[in-house]
C-alpha cells in the first residue's frame, strides 16, 4: 500500500499506531469493491485507508475512548460520513446476517505477565497471548462472504499456532503474508481466506 499522510491524533489510553499497525497496514489489498471491516480500530489509521478505498466501512472497538479517537480522526480527515464507528466486544454488535469481504484485526496479542500497564487492554490477549484472537476468528468467519479475507497479526512471544490452527479449523486457508522482526519478537501478519 502506498504511503499516505493522514492528520491522526492519538487520544490518551488508545495504542497508538505503531509497528504492527503499519505492518498490517502494508500487509493488506483494500479493494473499491470491498465491505470492510476492522475490529479493533484504535486511533483509526487503517480506518483511514480504507475509508478513501473500499465501498463502504465498519469499525469496532470495545474501548469507548478508541471509537470516539476513531471518529475523531475521521472527522479530522473529511472523512466522518464514510463510515460506522461502534464500540462493541469483537463483532458482538454486528448483526449475524452483515457480511464483509475483508476483515481485519490487530489484536493484544502478547500473553499475561506480571507486568502490567495502562494499555494492557491493547496489548495483552489472554494468559497465552491468543485467546481473544482464537474467540474473533470463530466469530469472523461468520461475517465473511465466500471469498472473503480475514487478516490477523500474531507474534512469536505467543502460541501462534493455536490461532493458525483456530483459522483452519473455521474454514480458512491460511497463509502468512508479511512479517517483521523487532528487537525482542517476531510479529506476522496470517490471512485467511474463506
């Protein structure tokens, strides 16, 4: 994906773009036919990109502080009245029959340690780092229309495999399609596709 410039600001307790954010963001083809979904929109980057790309644009977020940063940063982009913003628990507030042809999450997804900060919330997915991812796939591939694409960071610091195997199992041939190396993991970026 071509590098563009969008005027974000970044709210306090929201995870800030950062290095998995652009991996994914690079990761993904968002088509102008596309019904897109992100779960998990944070600050709204990838909202952004895919709001000026793809037919039309849902985001969730359980955190009230994300959907409204989210709609913010919208705004802030002439954006605001191309997409639905909604705070919800993965796709919990998202009718069964709704369906997208490419969904996308950027999950917490490093397991539960003794340390604790003000953005576990954004970074810790369970006592093996992937619980809450396995928990959005059942529920993705609900939502998906034949065809359609899952993407989904996973890192090394965490059982990774459980969620390769959680996509297979619902139906997903899975393929990892990028990954990066940091100084003290490796995360990749799965795609799914129904």
């Amino acid at each position: 994906m071509d590098d563009e410039r969008h005027n974000i600001t970044v709210f306090p307790g929201v995870y800030p773009p950062s290095e998995d954010t652009y991996l994914l963001l690079d990761a993904i083809e968002i088509r102008p036919d596309d019904v897109f979904l992100e779960v998990g929109c944070g600050a709204g980057l990838i909202t952004l990109a895919a709001a000026k790309r793809s037919r039309s644009v849902v985001s969730v977020d359980s955190s009230f502080e994300a959907v409204h940063n989210t709609l913010e940063n919208l705004k802030r982009n002439d954006l605001y009245n191309t997409c639905h913003v909604i705070e919800s628990d993965l796709l919990c507030a998202i009718a069964p029959t709704v369906k997208f042809s490419l969904i996308i999450f950027n999950p917490p997804y490093l397991p539960q340690d003794d340390e604790h900060t003000d953005l576990d919330h954004a970074l810790v997915g369970g006592q093996t780092g992937t619980e809450l991812t396995r928990r959005f796939i059942k529920q993705a591939v609900g939502h998906l229309v034949s065809g359609g694409r899952v993407f989904v960071i996973v890192s090394n610091l965490a059982d990774a495999d459980s969620v390769r195997k959680a996509m297979s199992e619902c139906g997903l041939v899975v393929d990892a399609v990028s990954e990066k190396s940091l100084f003290f993991e490796k995360i990749q970026v799965l795609r799914g596709i129904l």
